[in-house]
C-alpha cells in the first residue's frame, strides 16, 4: 500500500511539472501575439513611452489606415489567388506522383523520390537570379503566375514526401481487393488513397499555405505593379527609410496573419492527428 501511495504522489508531481510547463509554453507563444494585438491599437507617442503598457485609447483608425494606405485589400486577394491555386496544385500534382512513388511497383520508382527529395535541398536564394532571367524572357516577370510556379516548385517535394509516408501505410489488403473487383488504378486513388490519408492532405496544405502565405523574397523580386503585389510585400511599405509608423504597422501584421490564424484554428485536430499519423507511418 505505502508503494503504490509513493508512486501515485510520484505521478501526481511529474503531471504538475508537465502542466506548468506547458503552460508557460503557451505563454511564452501567445504573449507575443497579444503585445502586437495591443500595440496596433496604440499611438504611436504612448508605444515610445511605455510600450509594455495597456493602450489609455483604443485608436482603430490604425486599421483602417492600414487597410487603406497600404492596398491591403488588393494585396490580400493577391495573396490569397496565389496561395490557393498554388495550394490546389501541389495537392493534386503532390499525392498523385506520391501514390505512383508509394504504392505502384515500377523501376525507377526510388530514383524519383530521391530526386524530389533534392528538391528540399535547394535553397530559394540559389535559383532566384536564373529564375528571374528566364520569366523576364517568357513574359511572366510581373505576373501572379511568376509566384504561382515557382511556389508550386518548392511546396511539391515536401508534399510527396509526406504523402509518399500515408500512401505507404495502409493496408495491401485494401487495393488486392478493390483490383480483385475490377477497381481501377485511378478509382484506387480517388476512392481508396485520397479518403484514407485526409489527414496527410491537411498537414501538407497548411504547411503550404502558411510558407506561401508567408513568402517575401520571391514576390518582392518578381513582382513590380502595386496593383499584384502579395500581402508580405505590401507590409515592407510601412517601413520607411526616415519615418516608421509602428502602430500603423502591427495593425497591418494584425490584419495578415488573420488568416492563418483562422486556417489553424479550423483544421486544428486534423492537423494534429495528421502529424502524429504521419511520424508513426513515416
């Protein structure tokens, strides 16, 4: 009896432990997060002042100059054409050449996956100048589909290695019989692999969208026009080389990570369950 007290009491104190601590961690990423939603409705004379303090007035005429000043409403529709279709694309491209790699048996199936997997190696910065060369010939510098491609490029080898480890995990008896019973190879991937790794889906599109969402280096280089450039581009302009509006510009963070926000926090279980999926497949 006096043992099982002691490990009782034992377990007790370690569940506390781990509570404080993942307390202090949701702390210590949400604090962050609440000083910027404060500070973008401060002036900018009590930030300088006091920075850590609660806001004396509310100014949400920040936002509205924000929204205004900036072109945030062009610049968000920007984004989101270019996140979605990129997104739209590297799923269907991603987890059809992932079911080829995952479960259809031909030669060169490894070979391909190792040359996707190169595909993470590369750095951005290593392709940007050839990159920009070749879209200033073919017409597609100040273009959303100079974003589109290369963004497109980038998300896929991601995309089907995580597919590639859903794809891998279930069942052989699932598509024996589904052949057994006339079931085509494209029917098996419709019917079968898409609904079973749904989880996997999500995972890679948020993954996806929250880069490209994210993404400055590429649009800043490719694109020009006021009128197509994405959200991150359209925030650098609050920046100036003599005189920053701080208040104003966390107003406009504010304003761009909404979205993602939003996105999470509907797919959150999905997501979760995809990545504990995923590392137990993978």
């Amino acid at each position: 009896m006096g043992g099982k007290k002691v490990g009782s009491t034992k377990s007790k104190i370690i569940n506390v432990i781990i509570y404080i601590f993942l307390v202090l961690m949701a702390l210590l990423y949400l604090l962050p997060l609440v000083w910027v939603v404060l500070t973008s409705v401060k002036d900018d004379k009590v930030l300088f002042i006091s920075p850590f303090a609660m806001p004396e007035k509310l100014m949400f005429e920040n936002y509205s100059f924000a929204w205004t000043a900036g072109y945030l409403g062009r610049a968000t529709l920007n984004s989101a054409i270019v996140c979605i279709v990129t997104l739209a694309l590297s799923m269907l491209v991603g987890s059809m050449a992932a079911f080829a790699i995952g479960r259809m048996r031909w030669k060169f199936s490894g070979i391909a996956m190792t040359y996707f997997l190169t595909g993470m190696m590369i750095p951005v910065h290593c392709v940007l100048i050839p990159l920009f060369t070749k879209f200033a010939k073919v017409g597609l510098s100040n273009n959303l589909w100079g974003l589109i491609l290369p963004y497109l490029t980038f998300s896929l080898p991601v995309t089907i290695f995580i597919m590639t480890g859903f794809f891998q995990g279930l069942p052989n008896e699932l598509f024996e019989s589904a052949c057994i019973d006339g079931c085509s190879i494209y029917k098996a991937f419709t019917h079968i692999a898409l609904p079973l790794s749904r989880t996997g889906l999500f995972v890679t599109g948020l993954m996806t969208f929250v880069a490209n969402w994210n993404e400055l280096l590429l649009a800043m280089v490719f694109i020009s026009d006021d009128t197509k450039k994405t959200l991150p581009v359209s925030l650098s302009k609050f920046v100036g080389p003599y005189n920053t509006n701080y208040s104003q510009m966390f107003a406009a963070i504010v304003i761009a990570i909404v979205p993602t926000i939003i996105v999470y926090c509907m797919f959150s279980n999905q997501i979760v369950d995809g990545l504990t999926a995923g590392a137990v497949k993978g």
